[in-house]
C-alpha cells in the first residue's frame, strides 16, 4: 500500500515562507541518520527542495509537489505522512 501525504494550509504555508518554494517546486521527505524519529528510533525525516525522481509516494498541494523516494519508502513501512504546523514549527506525523 502506497504512503498517503497530508499537509495543513499553515504547514505549506510555512513552506513557502521558509523554504521560498512555489508553484512548480517540489520538497522532498528523506530519511536521516540520527534525530527522535518515532518510527524508528536513531532515524529521523529531513527535507529538502529538489525535482522528484524515483518516486515512491507523492502528494500535490497549491502547486508544490510533496514526495518521498523509494529508497526512502521503508521508513514509513505503509504508514501514512501527516505534516502540520504548530506555532512557529513544521511536525511530521508517520502514522
């Protein structure tokens, strides 16, 4: 089963200010070494601005092009990625 990507308008909004993305950008959610990642522990979610390729799951909102690659798939092993804005923050929820 493909991972389902949800973002909050505050979230992309958040985004947009932050990373100065746009309409016809993309950010990629990868995998990293080390951080309090939930899921598995010693790992964590990274993100960068970049075009897609090799894409195992994607969402697109306002524009902006949400994704993650395969070889970043078994990270979430079927869970879902909900990304919402808290205060002056972006969380990520891998459920």
């Amino acid at each position: 089963m493909p991972v389902h990507i949800e973002c909050d308008e505050k979230a992309l909004q958040w985004f947009r200010s932050e990373l100065g993305v746009g309409q016809g950008d993309a950010i990629r959610f990868f995998v990293k070494y080390g951080g309090d990642g939930a899921v598995h522990p010693g790992f964590s979610l990274g993100i960068s601005v970049e075009p897609p390729k090799n894409v195992a799951a994607q969402a697109d909102l306002g524009g902006i092009k949400l994704f993650i690659r395969d070889e970043d798939a078994w990270y979430f092993d079927n869970r879902d990625l909900t990304i919402t804005a808290v205060a002056d923050e972006v969380e990520y929820l891998v459920g």
